[in-house]
C-alpha cells in the first residue's frame, strides 16, 4: 500500500486532510472536473472490489504484490477514465492511515464527511456502489459516535452483500446473534478479523 500512498501525497498533505477542508474540497472539486466520467468503464470498481476481496474479505487481509502496480499504471493512464474516484479513495486510505500511524485520534466527522462524498461520486457514476464503501461508511459512523446508524448501514449492506465476511463480522458484534457466530466460527475461524475480534 505504500506505493500507492505517494499518488495522494503528490496533491496533499495530511494536515490539508485532517485541518483544511477547503484545501480539501477545492483539490476533490479540481479532480472532478479533469475526470473523464464513464459509467460503462468498470476499471475502477473492479479496483475497489478487488481491493476489498483482497485487504478484508480474506483470511490474511494483506494486498496482493500486484495491486499498488495496477493502481500507479492505472494513475498513470491520461486516457483513464473515473480518476477522481480513485483520487479519492486514496485520500480516504491515505487519511486513515497517515492518523493512525501518528497515533493521532481520528476525526470521525471529517472521516465520514469523506466517505460521503466518495460515495456518492460512486453512485452517481455507476448506479451502485460496492461493499467496501458499505463497510468503511459504517466504521466513520460509528468513529463519528453514530452507533445507531452504523448498525444500519451494516445491516443494510448484508442484505445485499451476505456473504461479506466483515460485515458478518460486525453484525454479530452489533448483535451477538448466535446463527451468525456459529457462521463464522464454521465457516471462517481463519478469518484475520474473526481473530481480532476474538470470537470463538
């Protein structure tokens, strides 16, 4: 993932993120207009899906050697279409981790201020979004101390995603619903978030 971080800090700062939100929106607001948008072109969906499918849906959550490559390629592509959404994925990605490697408490309006807009970006492009975006709004919600909306947006998300590890895993944190342990202690005792949330 460090590859693909340089992409974002080309643009950005992290204090732009965290501390100026106009810088933030002005540079988002730039990356749109220079966007060509086509939402015929999968290419960075398929990304995000495979991003997800690679860091929380299987039992190690590592990103495949492979991955930063595609992405800096696909950066790369003038002829790419979409950008902006990947632009701002990796803002999100980048926030995230810039915060928590300097032990710093994230700012959860600001996190979910970001996902809201990625989001709707992602739907306004494709007609649906994907389950990454699903996930990552409820962890916002609930860091912004939005714990009822958290547990609906996962519980939403499951009806249309059942077979999301991550999200089973928070259902039953939400829940304690013993059919849903029972699934995941079966079906993915591997599973590195299984393992971190300790359930067995």
């Amino acid at each position: 993932m460090k590859k693909t971080i340089f992409i974002v800090l080309t643009f950005l700062s992290i204090q732009a993120f965290s501390q100026q939100n106009d810088a933030y929106k002005e540079f988002i607001d730039k990356a749109k207009k220079e966007a060509i948008v086509d939402g015929q072109d999968m290419e960075v969906y398929d990304l995000l899906n495979d991003f997800y499918e690679q860091v929380l849906q299987s039992d190690s959550g590592e990103l495949n050697p492979d991955m930063a490559t595609r992405i800096q390629h696909f950066y790369e592509n003038k002829e790419a279409k979409n950008k902006h959404l990947l632009v701002m994925f990796l803002g999100y990605q980048e926030y995230i981790s810039a915060t928590t490697q300097a032990r710093q408490r994230l700012d959860g309006d600001f996190q979910k201020s970001l996902l809201d807009d990625l989001e709707h970006e992602i739907e306004k492009t494709y007609g649906k979004v994907p389950v990454l975006i699903h996930i990552y709004k409820a962890e916002a919600l609930r860091s912004a101390g939005n714990v009822e909306d958290a547990k609906k947006t996962i519980s939403d998300a499951l009806k249309n995603f059942p077979n999301s590890v991550p999200l089973k895993v928070y259902s039953y944190v939400d829940s304690m619903n013993e059919d849903l342990k029972m699934d995941l202690i079966k079906n993915h005792s591997n599973h590195w978030m299984v393992k971190q949330f300790g359930i067995k």
